[in-house]
C-alpha cells in the first residue's frame, strides 16, 4: 500500500512506499554514505580547481599593467601554492561538517551580509564582536554561483530535497538545509578562503574559476547522491513536474521559498549580475530600496483639507531648520569639553508638516518625499549604529542629517551617484573620524576638532551651491592625503621591522626545535648543553637565517650537532671507535670556525671546545661522562626556550573557549580595528600565521605591541579588548546596503 504525499508545489507529487519512520541508526548510515559520496566528489575537484586558480593567475600575472599589480598577483600565487593542502582540507572538512550540522537540525545556510556571518561561524557573539564584515560584492558573487548550479540541475535538486526531508524526520529541506546543495559548497570555499590574507578582488577572481568546477562537482555530488538513496530505498519513485510562475530568490534570503513576483524582482534583481558598473549598481540598488519602501509604506490620500507639499517648500523649510536653534547646539559647544548629543532626527517630518500647516489644512508630503525623508533618515540611524565609529564621531556627524536631506530633495544624484561630492565628505569625514578619534576621549592630528570645523562650515554656509561641499570635501581631502602619507610611512616601517624580527623568531625557534628533537630524553653532560643551547644555537640560527634550511652552511651546522651527540658515546665495535677518534679533529675545528663566524669570545671558546674533545676522548676510552643536573639542565633549556621567543606559558594547557576563540582570530583581515577598555582603538597591521603573532599599530601608523594569538584569545574572553567591524567599501555605501537589507527583511516580515 502506498499513500501520496505531496509537495508545497501542488504540481510535485511523491509516490513513497508506506514503510514507516527511518529508525536513528538507518538514518546515521545514510548520512554518513552522502557524506562520503560528497567528500570524495570535492576532495578530488578541487584539487583541479586549485590548479585552474594557480593558471588563472599566472594569466593574470601575464597581462599586469603595473609592477605593483604583477607583484601583488605573484604574492596571492604563493600564498594558493603554500597553502594549498590545507585548503583542501579546510574545503572538505567544511563540506563534511554540513551533514553533521543537518542530522542536529542546526544547517541553514545563508549568503548574509553587513557583518553577519552564514550559519554556523558564530563571529557575531559578544566574544569575538563582529570579526568578518563579508563585503556585499562577495555576497554577490557567490549567490551568482549557486544559484546558476540551482537553475542547472532543479530536477536533481527537488528529488534530493524531499529525499533528505525523509532522513529529516518529515521535515521540509531545502537548499539551505540541504548539505549536499550547491550553496553548501559554495559556502565552504567562503569560509575555506579565509585562511588566507587576500584582498576581496582576489576572492572574486578565484570564484570566477570556481563557476565552471561548481557546475561539475554539483551535478556530481547531486546525482550520485540521489542513487544512492534511490537504491537504499529513500522515496524510489519520484515524480517531477516545472512548477509555473516561480519567482527568482531573494539573494539575500538563501533558500528556495517562492516569494511574490514583486518582491523578488526587488531582492534579486540588481544582485544577478556581478559585473555591474559602480553607477549601475548604484542605481539598481535604488530602485530596489524605492520598490520595497512603497510596498511597504502605505500611500497618502489627497483631499481638500490638506496642503499637498512641493519640493521647493520642503527645502525652504530644511534651509530654516538648518539654520535653527536645535541645529547651532554644536556650534556652542565647539569651544567646550562637553559630550555632544546625537542629534534628534526622528521628528523631522513632524517638524516639516508644523511649519508648513495654515488654520485648518495640514500639510501633507507626497510619497516619494516621504520615501527620500525616510531613506536619509535610515542613512544616518545607520551611522548612530555602526561600530565602526567612534561615538564622538557619530554625535558630530549626526549634525548633516538637515543639509544632506535637503541635498536629496534639490539634487536626483546624490543616491545614484557614488563620486557626488555630498556623499564623497561624509565617506571622507566618517572614515577619518574611524582612523583618528578613538572612544576613550583621544585624538590623532586633532582630527576629531577638524572633522567638527567641517561640519560647522556646512551648516553655517551652505544654502543651495554645491560648490560649497565641494570646496569642503577638497579642503579636507588634501588635509587628510599628506597625514596618511606620514601614517602609511610609520606603519610600512613598523611592519618591516615586525617582519624581520618574525623571522628571526621563526628561525630561533626552528632551531631550538632542532636541539631539542636531538637532545630530548638523553642524559648529556653540561658542557655539552651549554654548548648546543647556547653558542651553537646562535651559529645555526645565523646559518638558516642567512643561507636557508637547503644550503651547505646550515647542513654542516647541523651535522656537528648529530657528529658530536654520536661522538660522545661510548661504542663497541672497532670501526665506530676509529670513526670516533677521527670526528674528534673534526669536530673541535668545524666548531671554532662556527665560533669565529658569529664573533663568539675566543676564550669561552676554546674552554668550550677543550671540554667537548674531553669527552669525546673519554667515550673513546669506553666511559661514560656524568651527565648534568636535572636543575641545571631545566635552567640551560629554559633560558634557550626563552631567547627562542618561546611564550612563558608554553605548558599551560589551553581552554576549549581559549582554542576557538584562537582559531576565530586566525580569520582577522589585515586592517582590522580593535578597541581595548576605555576606548583606545588599535589595528592590526600584520599576523605572522606561523608564530600566531599581530602587530598592533595605534591611530598613527606606530606600533604599540606585537601580541600573541594566545593572549589575544585571552584579552577577547576578558572582554578586555573587543574586534570592530568594518569594511573597505565607503560610508555611504555601506549604508545604502544596510538600509536595503532591512527593508528587505521588513518586507519578508510582511510576506511571512
């Protein structure tokens, strides 16, 4: 007997076969199986990928207009090529973890943006305070591929669909919760791309390589998957018809709910093609903003007992309240230490429709005057709430909210055009306020008192000439242009410097690893020790240093180390021991000449070597020397552990919280800003992934502290010091998205 189920699309019906409920261990198997069958499929296209990327950059290094871009190509290559095994293992890994995710109920994938993380990456916890900022572009970029993948192989996809949902307990699947759909692999080459330190013009190259794999591994993964339940006995007998009229997804929604013509013509639209022109997208992105704000606003009825409003009396009433006594607070408090207040733009449209109502008739503003009050309204309630800057920073800019909407109503630019001059000060202004004020009351350049002369400007002078912001925004530009010279200079030095001291680090260290690998769990004696742990150690770090772990200086230093540890053992057969008694010459002159090369005091030196051919000698003679003290031997290696750069905790077991939080961190972006307590911000100029060190600059470009991934975890756990988000597309961008996103989730509120 067999019962019909049927799917939200009334056209898609499921032949199932009435056998009861899966039980939790077939369930486990399946799972397992589909893991497997994806793990397989990715593990061996990506590898090919990963070749596909190394060639496209070549090609790309190939066709570099500029040394500096032929430089920065040539650097990415080497960061894929060095990198590349454990790409491959974060990829499948990723992918692998998904069907763990789907059998908890916890995989719901979804391309977000505006600093919140897909799934389950939980960087937006008040311990680790919104580390990845994804740009929109990337967003972008990745709902292209999958959803191209989606349109592709809808067939094979739907069957899989329904036939997760059976391993699912009978609940509903889609692609977002589905862990062998497209968007689960397109997701794990997101995170996978973290690893590394790359610009996100660099991401985009890569997935464009990525779009053609996609295709293959999806089609792979999908359909061998689907035979395998079909022949475990998983739904064996679907069948597919196209459904009609489905509406393309929301990009930022993530899954394959139908929504409404209207509404997924605003969400998707503009974001179907990456390749658009910063005005195309610009404008697209408007006219997505204008379509969800009129479904979601409700329209004005005219009628005689009103004023309808022309857009000349909206800016004659912006210009007095301008000029009002609300808006001069901030010039009586320019010569005060006071905190200034954020202004209060919540009521304008009351404030409007109260000076421009006579007797009986209220005045009433058309829809779309309400739509652009409304929409710079949100502009600057984004600011209030961005991280990015410092709360002094948002109070004084709060102030343009006047002028800027009156720019709105006098000039259709300023939302379209991303190099308007109105829109081009405030980037300019709120970006320098993010890199020179800091939250514990500070200022660099006395740029938080320039920033506020601006904007006294702008209230005082300007009336309807845009060559006044015009004016404004090159004055301030070219203050700005020589400070970040001066700060560009001090940080490149600063991490010059970092760099070489890292590498030293490295170098010591891989040398006191050496020793201790030769040493550890061998009774020595202390000359012996002394020598390896302390003179010999500088000639070997020396050595690698400057000649590599592949030359013939550093092979010869190492081999003293091996000869000597060999010759200082007594032996049994008569060829060891004449081998022993021949090293002894060998050994004393290969040292002084290690000695000689890095300056080493010629007394200590020979005392060294004199002891060293003592035992040596002695071990010919079938005696063993006394080894050193267990205190003396822990001091010598303590001491080398330390010059090693070694942390002073090494031992200390870590914390489970302590260990992600670490991994978290590993995912920090050159640039990213951070705050300690009381406000002072600091960036991190540079990691070293090797020795999990970063380099710490202040707001000037000079560094403050190179900090261990280890006590950054803790001073992360402490709340001591907390990652600000932050993006490198301008304010006012970033604000127009946001301002789209939240419409757009109104608007799925409303639908829902």
């Amino acid at each position: 007997m067999s019962k019909l189920i049927r799917d939200d699309n009334p056209q898609n019906e499921l032949a199932v076969e009435d056998s009861g409920p899966l039980s939790n261990a077939a369930v486990i198997q399946h799972l397992k199986a589909c893991q497997q069958i994806a793990v397989d499929f990715s593990q061996r296209a990506f590898a090919k990928f990963i070749e596909l990327v190394d060639e496209a950059f070549t090609q790309d290094i190939d066709r570099a207009l500029s040394n500096a871009e032929a430089s920065h190509l040539t650097e990415v290559r080497r960061l894929i090529r060095e990198n590349k095994d454990e790409l491959t293992r974060y990829y499948w890994k990723y992918l692998a973890e998904g069907f763990v995710k789907f059998k908890k109920g916890q995989l719901n994938t979804r391309v977000k943006t505006g600093g919140e993380e897909a799934e389950e990456v939980d960087l937006s916890t008040e311990e680790l305070a919104l580390v990845a900022h994804e740009d929109l572009d990337e967003a972008i970029a990745i709902t292209s591929l999958f959803q191209r993948a989606e349109a592709y192989y809808a067939e094979p996809l739907w069957a899989l669909n329904q036939r997760f949902a059976v391993l699912n307990g009978g609940e509903r699947v889609t692609e977002a919760s589905n862990p062998a759909a497209p968007i689960q692999l397109c997701e794990s080459l997101r995170k996978t791309l973290k690893i590394l330190s790359i610009t996100i013009e660099d991401k985009i190259r890569i997935y464009k390589v990525y779009d053609t794999r996609l295709l293959e591994m999806s089609k792979n993964i999908v359909q061998e998957t689907n035979r395998y339940l079909q022949q475990a006995g998983v739904l064996p007998n679907l069948r597919y018809s196209l459904p009609k009229g489905k509406a393309p997804e929301s990009f930022l929604n993530g899954d394959t709910e139908t929504t409404t013509e209207n509404e997924s013509q605003v969400s998707a639209e503009f974001a179907s093609d990456p390749n658009l022109t910063p005005e195309e997208y610009q404008h697209e992105l408007l006219v997505a903003i204008r379509q969800l704000q009129g479904q979601i606003s409700k329209s004005q009825a005219a009628n005689d007992a009103v004023i309808n409003v022309k857009q000349v009396q909206l800016v004659d009433a912006l210009q007095n309240m301008q000029h009002g006594a609300e808006q001069t607070q901030i010039l009586q408090t320019q010569a005060d230490d006071t905190v200034l207040a954020p202004m209060d733009f919540n009521g304008v449209l009351e404030q409007i429709k109260n000076m421009l109502s006579t007797g009986d008739k209220e005045a009433v503003v058309a829809d779309d005057g309400l739509q652009t009050i409304d929409l710079v309204g949100m502009v600057f309630e984004y600011m209030l709430n961005d991280e990015n800057l410092p709360d002094r920073v948002k109070a004084l800019l709060s102030y343009l909210h006047t002028p800027f909407l009156k720019i709105a109503f006098m000039d259709p630019d300023f939302f379209e055009k991303s190099d308007h001059p109105a829109r081009l000060l405030l980037n300019n202004l709120a970006e320098a306020g993010s890199r020179w004020v800091g939250n514990d009351g500070t200022q660099q350049f006395d740029m938080y008192n320039k920033i506020k002369e601006v904007v006294n400007k702008v209230l005082q002078e300007f009336d309807s000439d845009i060559k006044v912001i015009t004016n404004l925004l090159l004055e301030f530009k070219n203050h700005t242009k020589s400070i970040l010279r001066r700060q560009d200079l001090l940080e490149k030095r600063a991490t010059e410097k970092a760099q070489g001291e890292e590498r030293l680090r490295e170098v010591k260290m891989r040398v006191n690893d050496e020793i201790r690998g030769r040493t550890h769990k061998k009774d020595l004696p202390s000359a012996v020790l002394l020598f390896l742990l302390q003179p010999w150690t500088d000639y070997l770090s020396f050595a690698l240093l400057r000649y590599g772990d592949q030359s013939e200086k550093w092979l010869r230093a190492i081999s003293v180390v091996d000869d000597l540890l060999w010759s200082i053992t007594p032996k049994s057969t008569d060829a060891d021991k004449k081998l022993q008694r021949e090293l002894l010459d060998s050994i004393g002159a290969r040292i002084n000449a290690g000695f000689e090369t890095i300056g080493f005091d010629p007394a200590k030196g020979k005392k060294l070597v004199e002891a060293i051919n003592a035992l040596i000698k002695l071990a010919c003679e079938s005696k063993k020397a006394e080894p050193a003290s267990g205190t003396m031997r822990q001091e010598l290696e303590k001491i080398a552990a330390k010059k090693a750069g070694a942390e002073e905790e090494v031992n200390r077991q870590l914390t489970t919280a302590e260990t992600q939080m670490i991994e978290k961190l590993k995912m920090m972006e050159f640039g990213t800003w951070v705050e300690l307590e009381g406000g002072k911000r600091l960036k991190v100029a540079w990691y070293n992934a090797r020795t999990s060190h970063y380099m710490l600059v202040d707001q000037t470009g000079k560094r403050v502290d190179m900090i261990s991934g280890r006590d950054m975890a803790k001073k992360m756990l402490a709340k001591s010091l907390k990652v600000i988000s932050g993006s490198s597309k301008p304010f006012f961008e970033r604000a127009l998205e946001n301002v789209f996103q939240k419409l757009n989730r109104q608007a799925e509120t409303r639908k829902a």
